[in-house]
C-alpha cells in the first residue's frame, strides 16, 4: 500500500478505453514522472487523479483513502497547470492565498503561509503584481507558489515547463528538482520530454496507447527497456535499433549484420542466452553513447568490441560528436568524444560496448531477458 | 536616411491622406445633417419654421419648444409632456437590462465551462429566438401577460424585453467565455472554489468588456422598442416612444414642429449618451476574442 495508489483503474469515453488497467503506486516522496507522446494518456490519469475527470474503473486512494468520486478540492492535492491557470484579475498574493481563502482558512494563517512560501521562491517583491506583469518564468514560480501554499499531500504538474524557452526550462527543471530535494513532496508530473523525465524523477512511468508500457527508475527505464517503443522514446539520440540474425561462431551467439559498404559484419552478443535465438533473427539495440571512439569507450565494461565501418555524416553539437553510418541497411548514430578525429566518408574503428546491447524479440517487440 | 526619398514619401502621403480625409469629412457631415436639423429646429419658434426654411439657423434662440415638450405638450389626451414616459421607459429598461445582461452572463458560464449533454442544442434553440420577428410573438405573449396578470404594467414589458433580450446576451457571454481558458476554472476547482463563486471570483471580474457590449446592445434595442410598447403598456404605462408617437401624432390644434423635434432629441438622447460614455468599449469588446493576447 503506497501513499498514492491507482490500482487497475481504466478511462473509458463511451466504448472507447482509452486508459487500460493502469496499476502504479507511489511512495511517500517520490518523484513519479509520466511520460508519453501526445495522446498517450497521461494527462487524463493525472486529471483523474486531480478529480477532473471521472474514474471509469479501478481505485485511486491517497494515504489509503479511496478518492473515487471526490471533489477535486477535497482531495488535499494542488496542482500546476501547462498554462499556469493564473487568475488574471487577482494579485500574485491573492492568487496564492485564493485556496487558502476557499477553504476557510483565517487571514493571519494565510498571509504567514504566503510569506513562507514567497520566500522560499523568492518572489516576495512580486506579491502585489496582476499575473500579466509577469515574465514567463515568473508567472512558472507563482503556478508553483501557488501549489505550495496549500501543503497539499500530493502535487501534480501537467507538462508545466513546456510554455518556456529553453535555456529557462532547463533553469526551472533544476529548481523543481531543488525543491522536491529540499520539500520531500510526493509529486506526479506529467511530461512529453523525456530528458525532464529522466533528469527529475526517481521513477518513470512510460505510457503509450493508453497503457503503461514500463514503470522503473531512470536507470533502469534506460538501460534495460521493456519493449521496442520504450527503447525508441527514451534517449536523444535514440537507441539504434538494428534487425540482425543470431549466429554460433566460436560457441558464442553472434549479431551478424552488414556494414556501411554491405561487407557482413560479427558483433558478440553479451547475453549468452541468445544462443538459443541461432538461426533467427532479433532486434539489436545499441544506444549512441555505446558505440565510440576506441579513446572514449568504457573501461569498466568487459565487453568492447571493435568494429570498423565508414561514416556518412559527422555532427559536432560541441560537447559530443555524432557520427552517423549506416550499419544493418539503416542510419545508425555513435556518440564520440568532441575531438574524435572523423571525418565524412571515412573508414573509421569505432568501440562498441556490447553490454549495453539489449535484444528485442521482433515478433512481440519486447525484450528479450538474458 | 536621405533627404530626397523622405520629402516624396511624405508628399505622396500628403495628396492621398488630405483627400481622403475630405470625403470622409463630407460623409460625416451629411450624415450629421438630420441631426442638425433637428436641432435647428428645436430652438426656433413655430413661426419661423413655417415660414419654410428648415435649414437656416433660428434668427431667435428659445428653448421654450423643450420645455413644452418635457412637461407641457399634449400627449394623447393629457398635457403631461414627456416627462413621466421618460421615466416609464427608464423603469423598462434598467431592470430589464440588468437581469438580461446577468442571465445571460450566467448562460453563457455554463454552457462554456459546464458542459452537459446537449448543451449545444440548447444553445442552438436560444439562438433561435434572436431570428424570430417581434409581430409572430405579439398576441401569444398577450395572451400569457394577461395570465400572470402583468397586462398593461411596466412589470410586463421588462418581461418581454428579457425573454426577447437574453437569447442575444447569452450569445455575447457565451462566445467571449469560449476564449476563456478552462484551465482557470479546473484551477479554480481544484482550490476549493464553488459554482457560483467561480463565477463571481473568476468569471465576472474579467467580463467587462463583453457585459459593456451587451448593454449598449440591450440598451438601445430595448430603449427604442415601439411595437412591443405600444401592444403591452399603451395609456399611462406607455414608454417614450409610443409617448412620442402621440405627441406627434395628436390631431388636434396645430402642429408644432419644433415641439416634435425637440420630443424626438430627448427620446434619442440616453442611447446617445449610452454609446458616447461606453462606445469605445464597445468596438473593443466585439473584437476582443478574436485576436489572442
């Protein structure tokens, strides 16, 4: 029993399911990331959670409480809108207290959790501002403040730094970080951008289609992904996913594939269980960072293995070098260290981390287990 | 910059803008033309409009045909002059304004921000009731003032002019609360905010432009009202304009022109005075919505 439970709970609008049997709990603290591309569902569970939409089956329970069917603001959650939601006709001030207000809290008791919370996010010279004086970024910490005021159980963000630059986003991604850090709230954030996703939480849960495709932390959404969508969305570059056929040579299962020129090329699979895959053909992903520069491999993996093949395009973005070839008939990307000397057209040996290689079975896409 | 692209750029400018301002100086003022007439003619004694010149300036000023039509000029049978229909018309038109523009302000909140299963239809129905003539509604709506016993009373025509008024007002609301942003109200929800005080904490307080539109709107149509005034509320309860009808059309005696005209400015007047104070609201509002920001 978590401090947040959704237990088999399924959203349905008229026939259509549109979220299937989601079972997620949450701890007291944790940082729970719902990540998808449009449409995948993970805006209707969070407004389920909230309470702004209805629960078509299953449980959500909060410490253990079944809030099924309970008033949005009974249910001690606050949360933080992709628009902010600010009320434009109030102050900043009484649009942090505006909860607070609804729910009967005396005047003295609201004005000291305002100031509290103005000055942990130090907006306290913006108290007395309309929401339309404000700077995005401003208007990003007050939606926040806001939330903050009310002490709630559980905060729930919809995609709310998707409205910022860049350079700000990231700026605002580290102070949420900072602050569930420092507050040890229970937070449910909803996201498309998988790098926020990886970067804030301490557990992912990866939805498409309605379903929740993997639930993990970071770590292990990353390195070892359930299936082959998870493998594709997480990451940037993504995954390289190579169609290869498994061969015995030397008593070990071998990826055979070709290179850039169509010559065949034996990789070493790690997993000696693919030796019952001889003959058949799997799907190999190799993730960009584990194909280098032999300089830039990994000296903790036991499993680097050369591999020499022809580069079609390099791609310095300063801190790495991308390099693209083609490897398996397909656009393959290797990440390398910014001063890797390589060049377009040329034949280069590249280190390939075979550890980090995961296979998938290509029929039901998922991965295949070592 | 150089001097030489400046110079014809501006006279180019110059040629094309003076002579657009000319036409439109000349529109403006045939179009005031009526207007001036009215008021020319208002001040001049009977004598001298009857002498045939209804564009000259009056050679005597008097303000006597305003007086007369204020207090004393004969409207139907009584000498009442105007004054006490002002007042009916006034009586008409605040309450039904107010409870139309509140109506519909309240219809608009829900059918934008609490949907329900056929909320569409219905508005479609409200809307209908904008495009029905005035003259289809007459005897049935007679028929059920007689049954509440409102026939003939003030009461009964803010009745009237708030069942004709709030199909209009609904769709002003519901149209500038579409633009609204529903996150606002889940917000306003989620902290604690009821139905009505949403409406009032939320809704309301940023609805100024639209609640100006609506009024102006509702104002005038209802100020100006002559068929519903004269079938429900003739005799003493009878607006301004049915009042002024019979001032002009009294057939006894002579007919005093500049009493009529200066009748006329003073029905027109609070409907003038509505768009001067609130008339620039009033193109801001039917715009607002469509441009974001």
């Amino acid at each position: 029993m978590g401090f947040l439970d959704i237990s088999n709970v399924t959203k349905s609008y008229g026939n259509t399911e549109v979220l299937h049997h989601v079972d997620i709990s949450v701890e007291e603290g944790e940082f729970l990331v719902l990540v998808g591309p449009s449409g995948c569902g993970k805006s209707t569970l969070l407004n389920m959670i909230a309470g702004l939409e209805s629960i078509t089956s299953g449980d959500v329970s909060i410490k253990g409480r079944v809030v099924n069917g309970v008033h949005p603001s009974k249910r001690n959650i606050a949360m933080v809108f992709q628009s902010y939601a600010l009320y434009p006709n109030m102050t900043v001030g009484q649009n942090m207290t505006f909860g607070l207000e609804m729910h009967g809290v005396p005047k003295p008791e609201r004005d000291k959790a305002l100031a509290d919370v103005a000055a942990l996010l130090q907006i306290t010279p913006l108290l007395d501002r309309k929401p339309g004086q404000l700077s995005g970024g401003q208007r990003q910490r007050v939606a926040m403040g806001r939330a903050l005021v009310r002490n709630p159980d559980v905060f729930l963000f919809d995609e709310p730094l998707s409205n910022l630059d860049a350079k700000l986003r990231v700026d605002m991604r580290t102070e949420i970080k900072k602050l569930h850090e420092k507050l040890k709230t229970t937070i449910v954030y909803v996201t498309h951008d998988q790098i926020e996703a990886m970067t804030l939480s301490t557990r992912i849960a990866v939805m498409y289609n309605g379903y929740v495709q993997q639930l993990g932390t970071p770590k292990e959404i990353y390195d070892t992904p359930t299936n082959l969508f998870v493998a594709g969305f997480m990451g940037s570059p993504s995954m390289n996913l190579l169609p290869v056929e498994v061969a015995m040579i030397d008593g070990a299962p071998h990826a055979v594939t070709t290179d850039a020129d169509g010559a065949p090329l034996h990789l070493r699979l790690h997993q000696q269980n693919l030796s019952e895959w001889a003959g058949r053909k799997i799907i190999l992903g190799i993730r960009p960072e584990a194909i280098t520069d032999p300089e830039g491999a990994d000296r903790a993996s036991s499993c680097i293995i050369p591999m020499t093949n022809r580069v079609s395009v390099t791609e310095p973005a300063g801190s790495d070098t991308f390099a693209t070839m083609t490897l398996a008939g397909q656009d393959s990307i290797a990440r390398m260290r910014a001063d890797a000397s390589v060049g377009p057209g040329e034949m280069f040996e590249f280190a390939i981390n075979m550890e980090k290689a995961v296979a998938f079975d290509p029929e039901t896409e998922r991965r295949i287990v070592p | 910059m150089s001097a030489a692209t400046q110079e014809t750029a501006i006279r180019t400018g110059r040629i094309a803008r003076t002579f657009i301002y000319v036409v439109l100086l000349v529109f403006a003022l045939f179009y005031l033309l009526p207007f001036f007439v009215m008021l020319v003619n208002s001040v001049k004694p009977l004598s001298e409009i009857t002498e045939g010149n209804m564009m000259a300036l009056p050679k005597e000023l008097t303000f006597a045909p305003w007086a007369s039509a204020w207090s004393t000029a004969q409207i139907g049978v009584e000498p009442t002059g105007l004054r006490p229909y002002f007042l009916n018309s006034l009586f008409m038109v605040v309450p039904a304004v107010l409870i139309c523009t509140a109506l519909g302000a309240l219809n608009g909140y829900v059918l934008t921000k609490w949907r329900f299963r056929g909320d569409t239809l219905l508005f479609g129905l409200m809307l209908f009731s904008c495009f029905i003539p005035f003259q289809i509604v007459l005897i049935p709506m007679a028929r059920m003032l007689g049954i509440m016993g409102l026939a003939g009373s003030t009461a009964g025509l803010v009745l009237v002019h708030v069942v004709y008024g709030i199909g209009f007002s609904t769709l002003y609301f519901r149209n500038y609360y579409s633009a609204f942003p529903t996150e606002l109200v889940r917000a306003a929800m989620i902290d604690g905010a009821g139905f009505f005080q949403i409406f009032w904490r939320i809704m309301v307080p940023v609805s100024g432009p639209i609640t100006v539109v609506c009024v102006i709107w509702l104002f005038t149509n209802i100020w100006n009202d002559f068929l519903f005034g004269a079938s429900f509320a003739s005799g003493s309860k009878a607006p301004m304009t049915v009042a002024l009808n019979n001032l002009v059309q009294s057939s006894t005696g002579v007919k005093e022109y500049n009493v009529h005209f200066a009748g006329a400015i003073l029905a027109a007047l609070p409907t003038l005075l509505v768009y001067i104070v609130a008339g620039r609201y009033f193109v801001r509002g039917l715009m607002a919505g469509s441009v974001k920001g």
